[in-house]
C-alpha cells in the first residue's frame, strides 16, 4: 500500500474518510496508515503500537486496511479516468469536480461511461451520418412531426435510406443520452435496489437433474432480503444450467398500466411529456425503448454484481468467523495422543504421537469388512498404547468413524488401566495435507495414506499448529466457497489465520515451519531459515538469539519477537508476549517491586499493587505498561479455552438410528447465515435452523454456538432418503412442531417437521474429508453431506420469465451469466 492518500469525495482525504466510517479520529488512522506503510502488522500494531494508534484494535485496524485497499484504488482509477478524459479533449471544470468528487467506484464509472472509449455503436454511426440535429431537434420541440423532420436527413451516400432509417439513428443517439447520464442511471439504480427482485424458475427438462435446486424452481424475493446462500444458490443454479433468473425492476403485481415509474423518472429527467403534439408519442416510445433495451439491462449486470459482492461479503465473514472458532477451538495439549485415520477396505491407519508431536509409531490394523480381524486390532491398539504411555484417542469423523468409535470403545472397557479419553475429530483438510510438499518434507518415511493419522492426533493435541499446515479453504468451514473471489476469501482467511497465531503466541523451539510463517514479520524463507538454524544450532536459549537467523533483520525482530515464546530460556520475560523493546519497563517494575524477575512473573498480590501510571515514559504509555503488568500476572497464557469432549449416544451409529424426542450430545461443525451443524455422530450433521436455537430472536447463529462447541439437541424430525436430521437446541419443543421445525416461515409457509433446505445436506454420498472441498467435484456448503439445498421452499412462488437476449448477451460478457459463452 504506497498509493498516495489525496482527497477524496466530500470527506477530505482517505484518512478523514475511513475515520469517519470508522467513527475514530483521523490522527489514529494516520498513524495507523504510517505504520502499515512502513511494514508493520496489523497484529503487531494492536498489540505492540498501543499509544500510536490510541488503541485501535485488531479488528478496527483490519476494517481500516481493508477500506485503505479499497480508497487507494479508487484513487488510482480516479486519475486513470482523469488523464483519460483529458487526452480527449473534453474535461471540463465541471466534468473534473464532478469526477473528483466520486465517492464509489460504482458511481466513478458511471460518470466516466460517456467518455469511455468503446467500439462504434449504433449510436455513434447515426452522429457520422448527421443525425445529431434530428435527434436534438425532436428532443427541444415535440410540435415537428418526426416523420416529415426525418425526411430532411435522408442521403445514400450517409447511408440513411429512409426517414424512418434516420429516426431509427435519432432514437439509438437518444438512447445512449439517457442510458449514459450518470446521475440518472445512479438514482434508477438505487430504486431498482429498493424495489426490484430476483425471479427464479426451473429451466425445461431440468427438474430432476437439479433437483438440488428444488426450492428455486418457482421462487421471487426482494433484493434487498436476499441472504447470502439464497444468492449464491441461485447463481449456482444458473451456472449449472438449472435455473433461470430474472432482476425485475419491481414487483409485476405491483405494476400498473402505462409507463413504468422508471421510464417515468427517464422522461422527466429530459423535458419529455405526452401532451398530444406529433412528437410525443415518438419521444415517449423512445424512452420505453431506452429502458428495456439499455437501461434495464446495464443495471440488471450492476445489481447482479452487487447481489454477488454482498453475498460474497458476507459468505466470507461467515467463513472467517467460523475459520477462527475452529483455529482456536481448545488444545488437548501435551499429551501422548494415538490418531485413527478409519476406512473399510484399505484399513484403519494408525499413529501414535508423543507429547511433543513426533511421530513414535505407526500401524495399519483391519478390523472391518471385509477383512474383520477386530481382536488383532484390538490387541495392536492395547500394545502401542500401553507402549507409548497414549492418554487420547483421536477417531477422524470420516468414512467407517463410528465403527472405529465402537472399536475405541471396547479398548477402553478392555483396558481401564490405561486411562485412555477417546474424541472425534474434524479430519477436514487432512488428505490435503497428507499430499502436500510440506507433508513430504516433514514426513518422508511415512506413507501419504498414514500421514492422515498424524495429522488427526496433531490437531487434537494442538488445532492451531496443525491447521496451519493446511489451505484455511480447504479446512471446510464455509459455505458456497468455490463461487468466491479466490482474491477475497484468501485475503479474509489469512488475515484471520495471522491474528489466532500472533494472538496465541508461537513456541520458536518447537514450531513448525508453516506455523512460524503466520508470525509477524516472518515470510515463509525466514520461518525455514529459523527451523534450519534451531536444528542446526540446537534451542534458541533467548529472544535475542533470534538476530543470528540468516535474513532475520532488525525489522523482523521488531514484528515477530514478542509474538515468540521461549520456554526455559535465559530470561523469563522471554516466555511471555512482553516485547524485548519493553524489557526496560519490566526492569523498572522488578526494581519497585525490590523483587526479582522470577518472584515477580505470578505474584498477583504484589503486581496489583502497583500503580500503571508511575512506570509510563516517553516510550511507553499506560496501554502498554498496564498490557504488561496484567503479561506478568499469567505469563504467555493461553486465550483458548479449556478443552473437554463430547459424549455420542452409545446404540446412536447411523440416521436410521434416531427418532424424533431423541435427546443427544453434539459437536457444532459448522455455523452458517441459517443455522448450525451438529455432529451428533451418526456420519451426517444435523442442522439446528436459527429459528431452534433460542427463544428469543436470534439475528447472527454464532451468537449462540461455534464451531467445535459441545452442545445438547433434541431431534426434531429424521428424513431418511434426503439424508435431512432437524434439531433444536431448545429441549423443551416437540417434534414436527413450530418455526423450529419446518424452518423460516415467510407468508404463512413453512411446515412442520420438515429441516429448513438453506444450505444443508443434500443427498449426495459423503465426501471423505469434510463436504464440497473433495471427493466427485462436489461444491456443497463445505459440509459433510454434500449438495446444497438452497433456500426454503415457498408456496406461490413467482413464475419468472426467461432472461431477455439483449441481457443474457450484455450478461455473458460481462463473465455474470453461465451457459454457452458464459461459463
């Protein structure tokens, strides 16, 4: 980000803007801003640069950033068009104020439209052949007759035959007119916004192949009360084939007879009215024609777009949320762990990982069909468990999990003397894992097919340092992921991957590489150039051992040392998220204290007593110093909660076992816009609908639960065929009864019993790691279970029309509208 920071709109400069968005103070944004330029982090910035930026956080800084990106390319599109405009000739005073003064993109391009060079149109051939007079002339005075005016400017060798080829050339000059007029098309658009709505309909012969789309064959819904998913489902739909859409301006049951309101607005935006004079009904045809053939059209592919941005917006928001719930879900921790990677045919592979991580052994055992030596399995677990001293069982939830659970479960009955804690865990993203380069570098001697089972007990001992191994998009918390901006989805998801890492902290001496590299300040050739001299060297004994890493400069110390931990080392301090660059306060502290350092990291009665303000300098301000008296109470604790696990009903194995009333215990795997999934053990997640999760209204699901949360369900209703579990967190609501059950009502809709179709679990087989990311192209919500549903059903629904050629065409080549040219 160097783009100079000149002004922009009414606001000033991009500074005052974002302050004013952010409803901060300009000088903090400018200190922000400085310190971004200069290579500083956002992490390091909320954590470290306290008194610079007077304490924005970390999530104002990322608003900030993200609307710096967003100002700064907005001013150098804005000079773009400037210098474009001037080269022709006509930037005028007026035509500058009215460019500089764009707040948008969107309406930056809109002003610029007129100028922007384009191939020849219709438009342009008419003004070559002399017809910009006609069209002028019958625009000021409707009282000419048009065909008697266009007699006048027919000619062969201009290629106007007719008079009617010269109205014809008349009319595409004022079409253009009124399609370009950047103040009209801005306010047209935002009442389209506010008034018109997507059409959905079934395209013929498509019913049963896009059944998943079932809730769409016959659907209307405003614009501006379309969720997320129900965009993105729709435009799934039409890009597979299935669906047709239709933006209609407003409601068709709303629309009366005569001129639109729309065409309306266009006619009193240029003097035209119908007062019976031979020209007005040529004018008023005009403006009809200008609406459906180009108007509708260009705000049809901005709306689209806009339609797609916001559900983008938000689908990602929602995968972040859910991305970082996950990062930081609670760490076993050091404990011996055995990881069970399950399958049938080719066996449940096994590896057991000592406190620290390293793999101490592996075995593939056959306890299933169709070989079925359960007693060899069971004899294998209870020797490398009583071998390596195992304390946690890892079962990743894939195919044949609750057969390996079953497994897991006689071993502990069968040996209670070894104390053993079985969980399930997500094993999303672990076959990514498992064939990639770092996997080979990390495990070379293990085959890719046992390198799952490392990485299922790794993630249990720690979620955090084993995720990161893995592409935050492959992890399977999403929804509707492969119809994102590859562009803004990663940008999100590393920006949240950054701040879980630097705001847990990083233990230097046992990292990995891939972990390291989500430190501040650190680049993936630092994060192996410190790896290479810890192997090489043996432990970094203190922080300041960090400046002898190749490559490792006075900059990058200053981003990643306080956000490293080193356990045992020369210093104390050095185990804590006190920046070395404070030490010297630290220091002062101790001397006030008449305390040692040692004595004073834990001594919460001495610390308390002390007075923040009497150690504030120059350098370091209350934020920071009282940051680092409340460090040194509980030194590089851990903000992640404490870790417990999920009991699954014994006899509860598969969707045929459950039954409505049934009360159980879950695991939250996913959050969407709608509702929750629960894994409730049985291979396919049930949904709690946002309308089950509470009595009283629930606006954001994640409120209430999170991924990875523990939580009691009732089940509500069991669709076998459809593969469809309903539950409630609300234990005392009845089955097939209420909201809860039959999903969003809207109009009366919405029957009992049934699970909401927003997004959920379609038929389709399950993929092996984690729905939608692998296994059979299947693009489902990142749930296990696959296909998406879309949103509910409603009786009534709009039978929409088919996209007009003029829009599908303008669509096509826009990139927005699947199909032929399209895809």
């Amino acid at each position: 980000m160097t783009a100079a920071t000149g002004p922009i709109g009414t606001h000033g400069s991009i500074e005052a803007r974002i302050a004013d968005e952010l409803g901060v103070k300009e000088r903090q944004v400018k200190a922000a801003v400085e310190l971004l330029d200069g290579g500083s982090t956002v992490p390091f910035i909320a954590r470290y640069r306290k008194e610079a930026t007077e304490t924005l956080d970390d999530a104002q800084l990322r608003s900030l950033e993200e609307r710096l990106r967003y100002l700064r390319e907005l001013e150098e599109r804005r000079t773009a068009v400037l210098e474009s405009v001037r080269s022709q000739g006509k930037l005028d005073a007026a035509l500058e104020a009215q460019i500089r003064g764009a707040e948008s993109k969107a309406r930056l391009e809109d002003i610029y439209l007129p100028f922007k060079p384009k191939r020849r149109t219709k438009a342009q051939i008419a003004r070559e052949a002399g017809l910009e007079p006609l069209a002028d002339g019958l625009l000021t005075d409707p009282s000419v007759e048009p065909t008697a005016a266009a007699a006048a400017f027919v000619s062969a060798d201009r290629g106007v035959a007719d008079p009617a080829a010269a109205l014809e050339g008349a009319r595409a000059i004022l079409t253009e007119r009124f399609s370009e007029d950047a103040d009209l098309i801005g306010e047209l658009r935002e009442r389209m916004w506010s008034r018109g709505r997507v059409a959905a309909k079934v395209r013929a012969g498509k019913e049963e192949e896009g059944a998943k789309f079932a809730d769409y064959f016959a659907f209307a819904e405003p614009f501006t009360e379309l969720p997320s998913h129900r965009v993105l489902a729709m435009l799934r739909g039409e890009k597979e084939d299935v669906l047709d859409l239709t933006l209609e301006p407003e409601d068709p049951a709303e629309v009366d007879e005569g001129p639109s309101a729309y065409e309306r607005s266009i006619a009193h935006r240029f003097g035209i009215v119908d007062r019976g004079r031979p020209g007005d009904t040529w004018l008023k045809d005009t403006v009809r024609w200008a609406w459906r053939t180009r108007v509708q059209v260009h705000l049809g592919i901005d709306l689209r777009l806009r339609l797609r941005q916001a559900a983008e917006e938000e689908a990602v928001r929602v995968f972040a949320a859910n991305l970082r719930d996950l990062l930081l879900a609670a760490p076993a921790g050091t404990r011996a762990t055995m990881g069970l990677d399950p399958g049938f045919r080719t066996g449940v592979k096994v590896a057991v990982i000592e406190a620290t991580g390293k793999v101490a052994a592996t075995e593939t055992i056959y306890p299933h069909v169709p070989q079925q030596k359960w007693d060899a399995a069971l004899a294998t677990l209870a020797r490398l468990a009583r071998e390596h001293h195992v304390e946690l069982i890892a079962i990743g939830n894939g195919t044949a999990s609750r057969e390996t659970d079953k497994l897991a479960t006689e071993l502990i009955a069968a040996q209670p003397e070894l104390k053993l804690t079985k969980v399930m865990v997500s094993e999303a993203g672990a076959s990514v894992y498992s064939a990639s380069a770092f996997a080979s570098q990390e495990l070379p001697e293990l085959d890719v097919s046992l390198r799952g089972a490392v990485s299922i007990a790794r993630r249990l001992q720690d979620p955090l340092a084993e995720l990161v191994k893995i592409d935050p998009k492959s992890i399977g918390v999403g929804q509707y992921q492969h119809d994102l901006s590859e562009a803004k989805l990663s940008r999100s998801l590393d920006a949240v991957v950054e701040d879980c890492v630097n705001g847990v902290g990083v233990d230097v001496n046992t990292a990995s590489a891939p972990l390291l590299a989500r430190v501040s300040g650190i680049s993936s050739g630092l994060a192996e150039n410190i790896v290479n001299h810890r192997d090489g060297n043996g432990p970094f004994r203190s922080r300041k051992g960090l400046k002898d890493v190749p490559r490792l400069g006075p900059k990058a110390y200053e981003q990643c040392a306080g956000f490293l931990r080193i356990r045992s080392g020369d210093d104390p301090l050095d185990a804590s998220s006190v920046h070395p660059e404070a030490y010297p306060v630290v220091r002062r502290i101790v001397q006030a204290a008449q305390s040692e350092v040692g004595s004073l990291i834990g001594n919460t009665a001495v610390l308390r007593a002390l007075r923040p303000a009497d150690f504030v300098d120059d350098s370091f301000g209350l934020p920071t110093v009282s940051d680092i008296l409340l460090e040194l109470e509980k030194p590089g604790r851990d903000p992640r909660p404490e870790f417990k696990t999920a009991t699954f009903k014994d006899g509860v194995e598969k969707i045929g076992d459950l039954a409505p009333g049934m009360l159980l215990e879950g695991v939250v795997t996913n959050v969407a816009a709608f509702g929750a999934f629960v894994d409730v053990g049985v291979h396919q997640d049930g949904l709690v609908h946002v309308s089950a999760m509470s009595k009283t209204f629930v606006k954001d699901p994640r409120d209430v639960v999170k991924p990875g949360d523990i939580v009691r369900v009732k089940v509500l209703d069991v669709d076998i065929p459809r593969k469809r579990i309903s539950l409630t967190l609300r234990l005392d609501d009845e089955p097939g009864k209420g909201a809860a059950a039959g999903g969003e009502r809207r109009g009366g809709g919405g029957g009992g019993g049934r699970a909401p179709r927003e997004g959920g679990r379609g038929g389709a087989p399950r993929p092996r790691q984690g729905g939608g990311q692998q296994g059979g192209g299947q693009q489902g919500s990142a749930q296990r279970g696959g296909g998406q549903r879309g949103g509910e059903r409603r009786g009534g629904g709009h039978q929409a029309g088919p996209v007009n050629d003029a829009m599908a065409d303008a669509l096509r080549r826009a990139g927005l509208l699947g199909g032929k040219d399209g895809r």
